[in-house]
C-alpha cells in the first residue's frame, strides 16, 4: 500500500473514532441527572482553584455551558470576587472573537443557540489569555480533546500562545488514547472532578 493510501486511511479510521466518541460521550452526558451534573461540576471548581495557573491568572477564557457541558457558575463568582477578567467567545464566521464580559446578564444568545457576548462587547487580545478553559466531549491521556466536531475551538486553541489550556470534563469523558490529527493542539491539563492532569 502506497504511504499515500496509508495516510488517507489511518485519516478516515481517526474521523470514525472522534464521531463515535462524540456519540458515546453525548449519551453518557444526557444520561447524567442534572443535580449530579451540578455536583460534579462544583468539584471540578473546587480542583480548578488549587491549580497555581488559575491562581496566578488575570484574564481567563471561559465558555457559556451547552447540552450538559460543565458549568462554570462557581468558577465565575470566584474569578470575579478575585478581580479576574473573564472572557467570553463569540462566533464571527467559521471563527471565536474573544470579548470581556463583566456580567452573565451581557450574554446574549447567538450561534447554536449558546449564549455569548454582544457584538459591541469589548475585544480582547488573544496574546492576553493566561488560562483558558476549554470544554470537550472528551480528552485522552495526551492531552488531545475530541470536540463537537465544528473545528471552532481547534481554529483558535493555536492562537492563545501564552494561555495555559485547560480541559473541564466528567471523570467519564476521560479517554485512553485518540487518533491525533495535524489539526490538534494538545491541552495543558485537564480537570475532572476526580484529579487534575498534566500533559507534557
């Protein structure tokens, strides 16, 4: 076979195994009554702050919770009683704006029906992240997240060249291994509400 061949393969078996990964995790979140949900994600608030990365942050990436993703209403209050700058992203075309927002009452809804800063919000460097927390459907033991699929936050992981980035997940959405594609930026770390992880 041809390295060609065994390239495009080896492509085709890493797309199967992130879509069924995706439908396996999107299950297993769905199933998962809200109140434990709710409680997972108040202790992966709780691990998050003894993180020296998180201490040590001024401005923080965050993200407004979709479809059983981990919330980040704990992290938020902390980070705002601590004078942190939290910044949300905002779908332009095929890509994340990043915007300071001072309240969740600035939120509006916006692509995919997720809430998300108004137009007019203030922008925000990327170069200005110091830790950014990135959801995912799931995440090996390398560091590589498996996402819904859009490409949205694999566009941007590579920009936040100074950001430590940190993976929020369910101890279940912690994986083994997945294929790694020329696209993937590995995470820093990656917080369940059982252990913190670093990579590398």
């Amino acid at each position: 076979m041809r390295e060609k061949d065994v390239e495009y393969l080896e492509q085709t078996i890493g797309r199967r195994f992130k879509a069924a990964t995706r439908e396996r995790m999107k299950k297993l979140r769905e199933r998962t009554p809200e109140e434990a949900r709710r409680k997972r994600s108040a202790a992966i608030a709780e691990n998050l702050k003894l993180l020296p990365e998180y201490r040590a942050a001024r401005t923080l990436l965050v993200y407004s919770p979709t479809r059983g993703e981990v919330s980040l209403e704990a992290i938020e209050a902390h980070a705002r009683s601590e004078g942190k700058t939290l910044v949300y992203p905002r779908v332009v075309g095929d890509r994340l704006s990043l915007h300071a927002v001072h309240s969740p009452d600035e939120l509006e809804p916006g692509a995919f029906g997720i809430l998300e800063p108004a137009e007019d919000a203030p922008t925000v460097a990327h170069d200005e992240i110091e830790l950014a927390l990135i959801p995912a459907l799931a995440v090996d033991l390398h560091g590589i997240r498996v996402g819904w699929g859009g490409g949205f936050y694999d566009r941007l992981l590579p920009t936040l060249r100074f950001a430590f980035r940190c993976g929020l997940i369910y101890d279940f959405q912690l994986i083994a291994e997945s294929p790694r594609e020329a696209h993937d930026t590995p995470l820093n770390a990656v917080i369940t509400e059982n252990e913190i992880i670093r990579f590398g």
